[in-house]
C-alpha cells in the first residue's frame, strides 16, 4: 500500500522490525501498542517530555484551571447523587496530574465534607508521567492512590473520568475493498515499515460496522477502536454505583464513518507538529484518533452502563456555569476582552471552531437514577445522535 518510510530509525523502531522479521506482518494496532508502551522506548513510557509548550501537545488542562474547577463542581454534584460514604474518583491516563489537582483544590474549598470521604485515584502508563502528577498532588498524599492498570482498582461507589485517555489507545486500521473489509497489518520494507492488506484479526471488526449499520464505501480506510470499548466494559465492572464521565475529541458514529471521510482521523503529534505517517519517529510522536462515541456508548449499555448525556465540550462549560467566571474574571481585568488573558483563556476552551466543539462530553451512569447533572444540561446532540436506530 504505501510507499517504504527508510527513515524509521531509532531502537524502537529497530525491536519492532525483529519482531515482524520473526513472526510476520503485525496489525496495526499492535504496531502502535509497541510504539507507544514498549518498556522504557515507547512513546508513554519512555522518559519524553510529552505535553505543554517543551512538548507534543496541549490539552484543555494546560489552557485555563476553569477546566478542572467546572469538573470538580460536576464531580461534586454526581457526589451528592450517589450513597453517602466513601466517594472514589478514578482517573485513568492523568498527564500531569492538573486535573487531579484542580479538582482536589475545587472539593476541598467546596466541600470539605465531601473532601474527607473522598479518594482521587490514578491509573496510568507513564513513569515519568506518574512521578510528575506525585510531586503535583503531594500536598494531597492523604486522598490519593495510584495503580498501574484498572484490573487492580476495586470496585468503587463513585467516578471514572478521562480527559483524552481514549484517542491515545491503540486502534485497528481497515479497508473497505471490492473482497470485503480488510485490515491494515504493517510490515518490514527496507530499513522500514510499509502497509498490507490482510482479512480481519479479529471478528469484531466486521461487527462494529453491521451493529452500527453502516456500510462503507470502497477505499474507505478508517480506524476501529476495540480497546475503548474493552475499556468500557471494564470500568462497569469496576465500578459499582456512579457515573462515567468522558472528555476526548470524536463524533456519534454517522458523523465518524461518513462517506466523504475517507481516510479516518488518524494523526501524529510531535514538537506541536501534526503529521499522519506513523512510521518516522517511532516511539517519539503521539498516534491519535478521534472516538467512536456511538461504540463507546453501547459497549457501556451492554456492561450496564446508561448514557445519561453527551454533547460537545463549550455545552458542558457552560452548563457548569463557565460564564459566571469569565465576567468575574473580565470585570477584575478592567472589563477588556482583549486585555485580559485569563478571560481568551477560557474562550479558548469554549471556541466553536476549535476545543469547545471538538472535544465531545459523555456522561454514563449505573444504578444512579436520570437526571440532575448541570454539564449534560445543555445539549448539543441527542442520545439517539449517538445510539441511533438501528438494531444493537
Ligand atoms: C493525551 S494524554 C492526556 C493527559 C491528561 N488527561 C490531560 O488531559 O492533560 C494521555 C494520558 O493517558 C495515559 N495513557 C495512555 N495510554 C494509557 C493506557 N493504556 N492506560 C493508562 N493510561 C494511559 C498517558 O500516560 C497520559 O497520561
């Protein structure tokens, strides 16, 4: 398929060759879940400054604290929904740890009742990562744990929450050919890496497509994300009362598998730089693709989970009242827009051509009844947008 990329260099690069040298061509999910975690060199868990101005990327954390201030208050109102006791907050994939932490902030000045019976834990891939969020929320030893995977978290009363976790797991790659669909497996050309076509690894791949009804156009080359909805299914296992509450840039599926958006949504970040060649820089570049909410949701559905709301992330600000800060904010800076940072700060979180309608919000709940959250209130889209009407 596409052309050899000699430029795929580096040690990583070098252990993945090897290993298809022994075994043969790998699917691209594979490929990806060896960049990204092989011990010490992949892309997460090697030592690389990831996020922030010396990294990759920026996420809504790095923009304004108004992000997590408005989760700690959504946080605090599933708290008051849910059984009194001890209130458990998992966040799997935290970065730096700013979302921990301004959460932590906004309960602890909120509710202090609720801050006592509170537990913030992480689950997370990153050594460095994890040594970062550590010294952030050191003041906060008391309320905080961390565990390496989610198999290790107990079943909790509580909440699961992400901020871009599920565009970073590792996805298949298909093709919609004249034969039927096919898988993009990677295979060793050169000094790198070149693409080819076999039948799926996995049944699931085809029944993504017939569950969704959605039948794909010839040459349609896409993602399918099976980890996310494996991940779904074990965050209800793990959680025994309470809500899931998930950040990530992606569309309900019509939107997604459109026929006009050929070639999926895959990309590369490196330096703030975006690229869509997955071999170059192998283990030093963030892969991403955006979410099939409409999957994630019924694999939740299907493991219990109910989908209480989903609409973009400006919808959601707002519903929290962002509003009410940024006048706060606006009057202390002088009343100036233009003049105030913190103010084009927050705007930013809620632009409509960029973060506020990118970033999509959805809310799952178990064994907690409908109703009465203030960031699903406002909605950009309806649950049949995302559940759809075709058979499941
Ligand atoms: C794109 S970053 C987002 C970080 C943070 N939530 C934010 O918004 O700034 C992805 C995070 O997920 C973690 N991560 C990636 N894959 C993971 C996995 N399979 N299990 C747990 N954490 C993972 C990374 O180490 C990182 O902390």
């Amino acid at each position: 398929m596409t052309d050899p990329v000699p430029q795929a260099q580096g040690e990583l690069a070098e252990r993945i060759r090897a290993e298809i040298r022994a075994h043969g061509p790998m699917p691209f999910a594979t490929f990806m879940a060896r960049a990204l975690y092989t011990p010490d060199l992949g892309y997460y868990t090697g030592p690389r400054e990831k996020i922030g101005t010396g990294g990759d990327f920026f996420t809504s954390l790095d923009v304004h604290p108004a992000f997590g201030q408005l989760i700690g208050a959504q946080l605090i109102e599933m708290a008051d929904r849910l059984p009194d006791g001890p209130f458990t907050v998992v966040e799997m994939g935290a970065g730096k740890g700013l979302l921990a932490h301004d959460v932590l902030r906004t309960v602890q000045a909120a509710r202090p009742d609720l801050f006592a019976r509170l537990t913030y834990a992480i689950v997370d891939v990153s050594p460095d990562l994890i040594a970062r969020q550590k010294q952030v929320l050191a003041g906060f030893a008391a309320h905080t744990r961390w565990y390496a995977d989610l198999e290790q978290v107990p079943r909790v009363t509580g909440v699961f929450l992400s901020n871009e976790l599920l565009d970073s797991l590792p996805h298949h790659q298909v093709v919609m050919t004249a034969d039927g669909l096919r898988e993009v497996f990677v295979e060793v050309r050169g000094d790198g890496f070149g693409e080819v076509l076999r039948e799926p690894s996995d049944v699931r791949l085809n029944r993504v497509f017939e569950r969704l009804g959605i039948t794909l156009p010839e040459g349609y080359r896409t993602e399918v994300n099976l980890a996310a909805e494996e991940w779904a299914r074990q965050v209800s296992e793990r959680l025994s009362i309470g809500y899931v509450l998930t950040i990530d840039y992606g569309y309900p599926a019509d939107v997604y598998y459109r026929s006009d958006r050929r070639t999926g949504t895959f990309l590369c970040y490196h330096r703030h730089k975006v690229s869509e060649d997955p071999y170059s820089r192998v283990g030093e570049q963030d892969m991403t693709a955006h979410v099939d909410f409409s999957s994630v949701a019924r694999a939740g559905e299907d493991a219990g989970l109910e989908v209480e709301g989903f609409t973009d992330q400006a919808h959601f600000l707002v519903g929290m009242g962002i509003t009410r800060l940024m006048e706060r904010v606006l009057a202390r800076d002088g009343g100036d827009p233009e003049n105030s940072a913190e103010f084009q700060a927050m705007r930013k979180l809620m632009d409509p051509h960029g973060m506020g309608k990118a970033f999509k919000v959805l809310v799952q709940r178990k064994q907690v009844p409908a109703g009465g959250l203030s960031g699903v209130r406002f909605k950009a889209f309806d649950v049949s947008d995302l559940l759809g009407t075709t058979p499941r």
